[in-house]
C-alpha cells in the first residue's frame, strides 16, 4: 500500500536540510514540462550571473533580500 502524503512529508521533514534541497529541486523539476520555460530560466540565470562577474551589479546579501521582499508586501 502507496505511504499517504502525510507520511511522506513527515519522513521529507526528517531528512537533512542538504537532502531535502535535493528532494525539493527533484519535485520541482518535475512539474517543469516546458523546455521553453527552462530555457529562458536557463539564459536569465546566466544573465544574471554575468552581470554580477562583470560587477555590472551587486550582489544582495540574502538576509538583507528577505528583509525587503517582506517589506514589500506589508
């Protein structure tokens, strides 16, 4: 008999933080069946990426992103 959804989040839940990043990005991935959609996330990561090798732009310490993302939405 299949382990009921409860079940299977409260063994995800025990796992390592490293392991259920990994669990995470496989679920995430797949629901992702546009490779259209995975291209343009592909080249705007890359894009990204370049502008802050460049020093185009500066990269934002993630507690001060968490901080303004919350802000925007209060």
């Amino acid at each position: 008999m299949p382990a009921s959804l409860i079940d299977i989040e409260s063994q995800a839940l025990r796992l390592a933080p490293e392991e259920r990043v990994r669990l995470a990005d496989r679920l995430l991935a797949s629901l992702s069946a546009d490779p259209t959609i995975e291209a343009a996330w592909a080249e705007e990561a890359g894009r990204r990426l370049a502008e802050i090798e460049s020093g185009t732009v500066a990269a934002v310490p993630i507690g001060d992103a968490i901080a303004r993302a919350r802000n925007a939405i209060r």
